[in-house]
C-alpha cells in the first residue's frame, strides 16, 4: 500500500506505518504533495490540516476520487473529528493512538476509498461523471480540460438555477475567488465555444453581475431555450 504523508512533526505515524509494511513519501508542503500526485498513485493520502491551505481537502476530494483520504492530528479533538468526516475524510486519526490502531484504520480507509463509487449527471443526450467532471454528448467525449470540465460540472450540479462566480471558483479551483480574478470567465468563455463546436444543445447564459446558468437548448430554433430542471 503507497501512503502519501503531508505533515511535520509526523515521525510516530511514519513509524507505525512503515512498520506495517507500507510504502510511504513524505512530504512538508501541499504544493510538493500535489505536484507529486499528478505523477505517481497513491492508495491513501495522509496529511495535517494546515492554516494557509484550508481547502486542500476539498481539492483532494475533487480531483482524486478513490484515493482514501485520512487526517492526521496530533491531539485528540472530538469536534475537529466530526468537521473533518462531514467533510468528506474517510478517516481521522490523532497521536493518542497507538501503531496497531493507527494501521488498522489507516488499513481500513484505504478499502473505504476504492469503494467510492462515481456517479452520473445526464441533460439530455449530456453525460457527466462525478466527481471527474469528464462529460460526453451522444457517446462522444468532450475534450475539456480539467477546469472547463469543474465548471460544466458546477453548472450542471445546480439544474438551471444560476451559480454566483465566487461558488464556481470555490468548487473548481478549491479556495476563495481573489477580486477582480477573471478565471471563471475565462473558462466559461472556452467551455461555450467547445460546447457549440461539438453542437451540444446546451447554452450557458450569463446573469448579470451574478454569475451563470446551464440551460437545455430547444430542438427547434424558434423555440424557447428551457432551464433544466
């Protein structure tokens, strides 16, 4: 089993789970971290949740579906411990533990992740498998990137109703919107031309101010686009 450790200070954890037979990198920085995950396959990442990066959790979630997902923290925390599972950890662990405890939950979080399951969003003739994002018209796959496909995703995820910039961000980059950030539009500028180029009929329109909507494009051109509902 390939462990992927994001932590300071983490030698006891290190210590039990190479004593169980794991494979284990260890790494100070998330930038280090992911950088890495975009090379090498890693059943369970474990890390320390960090002040400066408080949404790397949520970008694990989104962009590495089936890895197990396991936090460790250095001192017991009942709260602590239900914020990160609502959250979408498959496993907390703490420093009161010892090895055996630490392994077998470890263990038992790495077959709770391949269990995660992707599900499937369908508009029409559009399929989107989450949490990939990666979308297909009429069986044929649409070459979106990885962030015009979070966007399509988000957009799709709210069945028509409009989805604020700052939400979109949130979802498809994993933290705040900074002001005057035009990554949203940008995206959204690429995924309206890819989606017309493969005659998708489906429009994202613009609300003022706010952000955009998904709407279901009639068949017949005098007829009214219909919000998916």
């Amino acid at each position: 089993m390939r462990i992927l450790v994001l932590a300071e200070d983490a030698d006891r954890l290190e210590s039990a789970l190479d004593a169980g037979g794991c494979e284990i990198t260890v790494k100070s920085h998330s930038g280090e971290a992911e950088h890495l995950l975009l090379c090498e396959r890693f059943d369970v990442i474990v890390f320390h949740p960090r002040s400066d990066d408080p949404y790397f959790l949520n970008r694990m979630l989104r962009d590495y579906p089936g890895r197990a997902l396991v936090v460790w923290l250095r001192s017991s925390s009942s709260t602590r411990v239900s914020e990160f599972l609502d959250a979408g950890a498959d496993e907390v662990l703490d420093g009161t533990m010892d090895d055996r405890e630490l392994l077998a939950r470890v263990r038992n979080a790495a077959r709770h992740g391949r269990r995660s399951a992707s599900q499937t969003l369908e508009l029409g003739d559009l399929r989107i498998v989450s949490p990939s994002g990666k979308a297909s018209w009429r069986d044929e796959i649409l070459p979106l990137t990885r962030r015009e496909r979070g966007v399509l995703l988000a957009l799709a995820e709210a069945a028509g109703e409009t989805v604020p910039r700052e939400v979109i961000y949130r979802k498809v980059w994993g933290y705040s919107m900074v002001r005057g950030d035009r990554s949203v539009d940008v995206n959204v500028k690429r995924l309206r031309d890819k989606l017309d180029l493969a005659g998708v009929e489906l429009r994202v329109r613009t609300t003022p101010g706010v952000g955009y909507r998904l709407i279901l494009q009639a068949a017949k051109p005098d007829e009214t686009p219909v919000a998916i509902l």
